[in-house]
C-alpha cells in the first residue's frame, strides 16, 4: 500500500493538508500559551484571593449561621462534604492545572474541581468551582464563576476550518489548472504513438505549461509534415521501381517458348519485388486516415476464410465464440488477419485454426492463428516484431521482413497488442486483443 499518492494532484493536496495541520497545531499551541493560560491564570488568582478571604474571615470553622449571613452577601458558600453532595459536587471534575496554581498561591494543598451542570437553570447559569484545602477535608467552598460555559464550537476552530476549506479548494484549483493541460498532452500524445494526428492543442496553464504545449504541437506538425514528404517518396520510389519492371516482364513475353523456364522464373522473381513494394507502401502509409466502424470481427474472418475456400491444398478450422462489435478500421484489420492467416500457410502447415472468443475480466476480444509448422525459436519471437526482422533459421522465411511490423502497428493502433508464442505440442500461434470500448 503507497502512503505518498503518484498523482501531481493527489500529492499537493496532500502537501497542503499537511501544512494546514502544522498550522493549526501551532495555532492551537500559540493561543494556549498567550490566551487561554494567562485568562487561567488569572481566573487561579482570583479563585486564590476568594479563598484568602474566606480564610481571613475564620468561615472554614464558623457556624452555619455566619457562613449563610457571609454567602447572602457574596454568593460564596461554605459547606461540609456531605451538604456539599447535595449541591453538585459530585458532578464537579478535578482540574490538575488549576490545583496546581491554587495550591501555590495559597501555599498549601488545594483540590479545585468545577461543576459540569450549573447550579441554576438557564442559558446563562454560572458554573461553580469547588474548592477544599488540606488543612480541612471535611469543608468545601463554593464559588460561582461566569464565562465557562462551553459553546459548539469555538470562534478558533470556526476560524482555522474555513481557513483550511479555502486553502484546500484554492490547491484544488491551482492543481486542476496545471493539470488540465497536462491530461490533454498525454491524450495527444497518446494519439501521435498510434499514428494520428490531433488538433493543435489550447496553450493553457503557466508559463512553463504554455511552453510545453507550443513545443508538442511544432513537433506534432513536424512529424505530419515528415509522414507527408515519407508518403510522396515511398509512392515516388514505387513508381520508378515498377516502370523498369514493367519494361522486363514485357520483354521476357517476347521470350520463345522453348525458354519458357526463364520466363517463368522472370516473372516470379517480378511478382516477389511488386510484393515487397506494395509492403512497402503499406507499413509507411498504414491507412491512418481511415474512418473507425462498428464491426463484428468474426464477419470479417468469415469473408477471408469464404475468399480462400477456392485452393484445394489449404484447410481452415475455425472456433468462433459471441464477441461484441468494435470499433475498427474494417480494411487495416482485415489487412491484419490476411497476413497471420497467409504466414501461417507459408511459414506453417497446410492446416491451421483460427479462434476467437472475449474475456469478460479484462473487457478485450481475443483472436489467435494456429499453425502446425515447426515453430519460432523462443529468443526470436520478440524481435520478429521489428521492421526487416525475419526468422530465416526457423521457417525458411522469405521477404521484405515488413508484415509483423505493419500488423502491430496496426493493433497498437486500436488499443491492442500482439503477441507470438510456441503451442506446448506444436506449431506457433499467432494472438492479438483489442478493447472493448
């Protein structure tokens, strides 16, 4: 479990909560020690000086009728412990601090407890203080005092909570404005991995931000501009390549039948470089621009596998489970699964399987092309991935290297992933996944 939070925002905030605690603590210790202590002392001083003239005044060992004529006159009561009882003392709660100062003014032993309900009825009723001295446990005096009673909440704690609430929403803004801009570049940036090209991003935010957004989007257009000039050279390239092989396949037309055999050699050799360069052409262009629809992609493994039922020398099992519909690029993801489909018969065996099925935890539909070949060496199965990269070794492969490369791509580009691995019995299967969004 991570205590410090990851997020920008989850981590000013709590920043913030922090420091606002420190505050208060200091607060809470500042008013105690310059406010709240002296007023107590001051309340212990004057609780001594009714105690010294009830002392001066010999009312601790009086009779009952001079205490009475002493508290008509100012409302402080002597009693013995047991009339005491009866007049609230044992609701009272012992204060040490105040006992503590009492007792060395008086300069001696002092137990000061006050009552927790008022003597009175009402609003405004004065608490009382009760007061025994060691030199007379059996006498306690009463003392009425105003100003103690307790309030829902006091005006510094109505103080630091606002105090707090405002810096907390005044963080939250602060936070949610610097990171606003930042959840934009990421989606941006997202889209350029895929290969899109979005929007110039608002240049939002402090300064710094501001910069970092005019940064992103030059280099957003930089790298539209270069994907244009790859697109105009690639087609540029494929032009000049197929005239002159346009010019041998007619001349070797003119080739007399007993020559027949270079002919045909001719015109394989002609029909593997046209491939290479429709390659080419697809691994720099990718139909990026190319409308997302709502498909089924099992409709689309059924019509490629309804296209081949035509060549009598391969054979196709398919196990099609319910999947949701996608939102795909219908021609790239049809490119995809022709070109697992084509490598598995070429690399592979004259057999293969191809399933599709959703898992419901992880929200994606599966698709995996099985073949019965030889497999791929496990150290080679990653790097088959990287443009020109072919596993010559282990399947005899032959090309331009550009066809796993151009399907990753555009899995990656659907917010999926691609992967190769060895079936534990035979052959190498060939799986994606896409999202269900």
């Amino acid at each position: 479990m991570r205590i410090i939070p990851q997020s920008t925002f989850a981590q000013t905030v709590m920043l913030i909560g922090v420091l606002l605690l420190i505050n208060q603590v200091v607060s809470y210790l500042s008013v105690t020690y310059y406010f709240i202590q002296p007023s107590y002392q001051q309340i212990n001083s004057l609780l001594a000086t009714q105690v010294k003239s009830v002392l001066a005044n010999d009312l601790l060992v009086s009779n009952e009728a001079r205490r009475l004529r002493y508290a008509d006159k100012t409302n402080v009561h002597v009693y013995d412990t047991s009339d005491a009882r009866t007049h609230g003392l044992d609701d009272a709660v012992y204060y040490q601090f105040m006992s503590s100062q009492v007792t060395n003014q008086l300069n001696q032993l002092a137990d000061v407890r006050i009552s927790t309900q008022p003597r009175s009825e009402g609003k405004n009723a004065p608490y009382t203080v009760w007061i025994s001295l060691d030199r007379y446990p059996d006498t306690w005096i009463a003392l009425p005092i105003s100003g103690l009673n307790k309030a829902n909440i006091s005006p510094l704690t109505m103080y630091l909570m606002v105090i707090g609430i405002l810096s907390v929403a005044g963080g939250w803004l602060f936070v949610r404005r610097m990171t606003q801009p930042l959840q934009e570049l990421q989606k941006a940036a997202l889209s350029v991995g895929k290969g899109e090209h979005p929007a110039p991003l608002k240049e939002l935010g402090s300064s710094e931000m501001i910069q970092v957004t005019r940064a992103f989007n030059r280099m957003n257009l930089g790298i539209k501009q270069l994907e244009h000039d790859r697109n105009i050279m690639t087609a540029g390239i494929s032009h000049d390549l197929r005239t002159p092989l346009t010019r041998i396949r007619l001349a070797s037309e003119m080739l007399p039948d007993e020559e027949s055999w270079i002919k045909d050699g001719i015109v394989n050799d002609i029909e593997d470089m046209n491939a290479i360069i429709d390659q080419f052409i697809d691994y720099a262009r990718l139909d990026n621009e190319e409308v997302h629809e709502n498909t089924n992609l099992n409709d689309i493994i059924n019509a490629l596998v309804q296209a081949r039922q035509l060549d009598d020398k391969h054979h196709i099992s398919l196990n099609l489970n319910p999947i949701p519909t996608l939102s795909l690029r219908h021609i790239a993801m049809k490119r995809v699964l022709d070109n697992l489909i084509e490598n598995a018969f070429k690399y592979g065996s004259d057999h293969i399987e191809v399933t599709s099925y959703y898992n419901k935890q992880k929200k994606s539909v599966y698709c995996k092309v099985r073949d019965f070949g030889p497999g791929i060496p496990e150290e080679e199965l990653d790097s088959l991935f990287m443009p020109f990269a072919q596993g010559d070794k282990a399947r005899n492969s032959t090309g331009s290297g550009l066809g796993l490369a151009i399907i990753r791509r555009i899995v990656e580009a659907h917010d999926g992933r691609v992967a190769l691995r060895n079936h534990p019995q035979q052959g190498l299967i060939a799986e994606f996944f896409i999202p269900a969004k």
